[in-house]
C-alpha cells in the first residue's frame, strides 16, 4: 500500500516539477525576495525589518499561489484526460489515489519552500542579519498552511472545475486571513441564528492566520511555544478532515 | 495585405501621438494639488482585514510612502492627515517601533505640532509597555519645546521605570525635577543616583548635579543671613564665624565637595569655588 501512495505521490511530484508555471512561480518568489533589498532602502530605521517583512511575504504571496494552481489542476486534468482510469484499473485504490496525490503535492511545495528558503537565508546573511531560528520557525508554519491550501484545493478540485476551484480555495485563503473578524462581528449580531451561523462558520472555515507569524519573526517578539504546538495540531486535524472528505467526494464519483 | 511600411508607420505615428497625449495630460495636472490625496486610506482596522495576513507588508508600505511624502516639502497641505497616517501604521502593526519615533519627528520638527506627537508617542508606549524609548523622546520634547518640566519629568520618570531604561534616564529625571523647582526631591534623586553609580561618568555627573543644588540652596542661606546681619549692624560681617555667634546660623556650611564657600567681607559677597552656568535655568 505505502508503495502505491509512494508512486502516486513521486509521480505528482515530477508531472508538478515540469511544469513551466511551476518554475516561474518559483523564479518570481526568488526575485521578489531578492527585491526587497531594495525596499529597504527606502526606509528609515530598522532596515532589516523591511527586508524581512517584505521578503517574507513575497515567498509566502508566491507558494500559496504555487499551491492554488497546482492544487486546483492535478485532480481534474487526470480526469480531463483521462489518465484517471489508467491509474484505477491498476490495482490502486481511490482512498490512495488521493493520499498520494496530496503527498506528492506537499513534496511539491517543499521544495519550492526551500528553494526561496535559501536564497532568502543567503540575502539575510549578506546583508548582516545573522542566522534566526525564528525565521526557519517561519518556513514550518507556512508549510503547515500551504498544506492546508493544498489539502483544501484539492478537496475543491476532487468535484468541481479549475476556475470554481480556484475562486473557492482563493475565498476560503482569504476569509482564513480573517477568522479573528468574526469574534468581533459576532458581538454585533441580535439575531440568535446569525450569531450561531457566525460562530459555526468561525469553527468550520480554516483559520490560516495561525500559520502567520511573520509580526513575531521580523519584530523579534516572543513566540508562545503553545500556540505553536496548538497550531500544527490544528493543521493536522484541518488536513486530515480534509483529506477524509474528499476521499469520500472521490469514492462516489462516477468517471463515465 | 496592408504593406510593411505603412504598418511601421502607423506604429511610429501613434506612439507619437500617445506621447503627446500623455504630456498633454500630464501637463494639466497636479497630482499633489487634489487635497482630498487621503481620503481613501481606510482605518487601521479596515487595512487590517484588507491586508489577509499582510499587514506588515502593508504597514511597510504605508510607513515608506509616509516618508517619501513628507519629505515632498513643496506640498503646502501634507500635515492634514499626519495623526491618522500614523495612527493607521500603528495600528496595522502596533509593535513596529519607527513609525512611532519618525512620525512624532516629522510631527514635532516639520508640522510642528507637540501635542500630535506627545499623543502618538503616548500610544507607542500604551501598546508596547517595556519600550522607555518612547517616553524618553515625549520627555525631551516637552522638557525641549514645551519648557513644561513637569511634563518632561512625568515622561522620564515613566522611562526609567521601564526594564531596560539605560541610567541616563533617571539622570534627566532628576534634572527634571530639579529645572522644575523641587530642589530638595532633585537633590534626593541625584545623591540616590550617585550613591549607586556605576562608573566614574555618572559618579562625576551626579557630583557636579549635587555640588550645584547643594550650593544654590546654601548661599541662598548665607546671602540671607548676611543681608539680615548687614541691616543689623550696617557693614558687612568680618567673617561668617560672626554669624555663628549671633546664631544666625546654626552651623557653617560647606559645599558638597567639604570646602567651606568664598566669602568676601569687602563687598559682602559669598560664592561656591564650582557654579556651573549649564545647569542654570
């Protein structure tokens, strides 16, 4: 079974590595990265605060996007081409299908992650900043989060087109950078059932901005090693959930 | 088939055109008149949620395009919305500390409006309570520009009392107080701040501080004394054992180095051998 998922997921893994999207995604991470540099130079003050901040967020702008495309695609070309019943007449199941679609997807992200991870270091370094830990902290957390954008495109990919998959995983990135809002938007509703809606939404949608500790990397703020704990929990639990459910989506489809 | 020619002329034809256009254009506007520049920056809150999990980014930006701007010093109406242009910046990320130390500049040294930056700078230590930077810089612009010393002090006070306030803070504490007419509480501050100096700089600052207060307070004294023995008997006193006996005074006293001050019976004039004209008022 782990070498059917395995041989799923390198599969995936390479089919995403050849594609010129992928590297030009990967490219424009590296140069917006390197392109903060430059920003910096506008500031006044802590200049390394603005190379981090803005480094940062393009790595993180440009792997979620790498997750999106990708994610949204993978599941639905198999079956636009219909490579799909090649891979399920073999002995492979569609519960493995899925698993090993998802692992060869984060294998994806991983090495885009490192990639800009490195040549970030590096710019770090050349520009006095010294080795932070807090920083590698950083690239975990937006990997936990990119895999939940992987598991949640794929989730919308595993019944739907590309473009309503996309406008789906893009709603819910967004609305995940917003969860704290509902708290507050909470306190303002009367009516009972949109107060209860509100709360349910407020469990149920991904709260991605768990991930996002870019204010405590670049501001050199404490990091409370619970709520880090506590997030990659949830990403796990977020995953798993989401995985399970399109394993079910994926079982029941009918590929004639 | 349209011919080569004619299509790289039409090319070069409507570049020409599209330039001219744009200088046209260009040259009927101001891009700095419209005053209503700011309207459209939302709240901190608002960019908050705007920003989806950028609003470092965002505030980077915003602090960026903050300095570019108020350094266009020809734009006569750039100070309108200097206070929420900050405001919006801290609120975004409350713990970016520059923001908060060049937006109380600009306010304090171009706008020239110590209120806006006492009010900023009230808001940068409110969010980030164990900064005595912010404080430090509200003390010396009320101490610098306001000449309000209680303020000033009130800024230091709440600066030294912060965990890592370098010791130079109590030491404008003290002056502070001192500049602010509590001598015997300045003095106080500065004998503490002696007494527990860690190297010979501050040890001498203090010094020079207590040796003044000290002085001032005690030929306050004598000049009163001696004044009263010159209405009594119309001279001078010979010396100022003189005022001893007729229990004038209870003691001499002598300066804070142990000397006794300079009296001089011709002209009835007492002094200190160290009065230091930077310390006065």
């Amino acid at each position: 079974m782990k070498m059917k998922i395995k041989a799923i997921a390198v599969n995936t893994f390479k089919e995403s590595a050849r594609n010129k999207m992928f590297y030009l995604l990967v490219f424009f991470g590296i140069f917006f990265a390197l392109s903060s540099k430059l920003i910096s130079f506008l500031t006044l003050g802590d200049a390394m605060k603005v190379l981090k901040d803005t480094g940062l967020a393009a790595i993180n702008f440009f792997c979620i996007v790498i997750a999106i495309f990708t994610g949204i695609n993978l599941i639905y070309k198999e079956i636009e081409k219909k490579t799909v019943f090649n891979i399920l007449s073999k002995p492979v199941s569609r519960d493995q299908f899925i698993i090993g679609k998802f692992l060869g997807l984060a294998l994806t992200m991983l090495t885009a992650l490192a990639a800009m991870a490195v040549i970030f270091f590096l710019l770090v370094l050349a520009s006095g900043g010294g080795f932070d830990l807090k920083i590698i902290l950083y690239f975990f957390m937006l990997f936990l989060e990119l895999l939940v954008i992987v598991a949640i495109s794929l989730f919308f990919s595993s019944f739907t087109t590309p473009i309503l998959s996309f406008i789906f995983t893009v709603s819910l990135y967004l609305i995940g950078h917003i969860m704290w809002t509902f708290n507050e938007f909470k306190m303002i509703l009367r009516d009972p059932f949109w107060k209860y809606l509100t709360q349910g939404l407020y469990y149920l949608l991904p709260n991605l901005d768990k991930f996002n500790i870019k204010n405590e990397v670049v501001l050199n703020t404490a990091l409370n090693p619970w709520t880090i704990l506590f997030s990659v929990l949830y990403a796990l639990a977020y995953i798993l959930a989401l995985l399970a459910v399109t394993i079910l989506i994926f079982r029941k489809r009918d590929f004639q | 088939m349209i011919p080569g020619r004619l299509l790289a002329a039409v090319f070069l034809a409507g570049l020409l055109l599209a330039a001219g256009m744009q200088n046209r254009y260009d040259s009927n506007l101001d891009y700095f008149a419209d005053r209503g520049t700011f309207v459209s920056l939302p709240s901190g809150k608002a960019l908050k949620v705007l920003s989806f999990g950028y609003s470092n980014l965002a505030a980077d930006l915003l602090f960026i395009w903050s300095i570019q701007f108020y350094s266009t010093t020809y734009l006569t109406n750039r100070f309108d919305f200097l206070e929420r242009v900050y405001d919006t910046i801290t609120d975004i990320t409350p713990q970016y500390k520059e923001p908060y130390i060049i937006g109380s500049l600009i306010m304090v040294y171009e706008a020239r409006d110590i209120p806006m930056a006492l009010r900023l700078l009230d808001k940068g230590s409110r969010l980030n309570p164990d900064e005595w930077f912010f404080d430090h810089d509200a003390g010396y612009y009320c101490y610098k520009f306001l000449k309000d010393f209680a303020k000033a002090e009130f800024y230091y006070n709440r600066a030294a009392a912060k965990p890592d306030a370098p010791p130079f803070i109590k030491r404008l504490n003290a002056h502070m107080v001192y500049l602010g007419d509590d001598p015997t509480m300045a003095y106080q501050m500065w004998l503490e701040i002696f007494n527990n100096a860690r190297d010979t700089l501050e040890k001498d600052g203090a010094f020079n501080h207590l040796y003044q207060i000290k002085a001032e307070n005690d030929l306050a004294l004598l000049k009163e004394r001696i004044g009263i023995f010159r209405r009594q008997f119309r001279r001078w006193p010979a010396t100022l054992n003189e005022l001893l006996s007729l229990r004038l005074l209870a003691a001499l006293p002598t300066d804070f180095a142990g000397n006794e001050y300079i009296y001089n019976p011709e002209q009835g004039t007492i002094t200190a051998e160290r009065v230091f004209k930077w310390k006065q008022r």
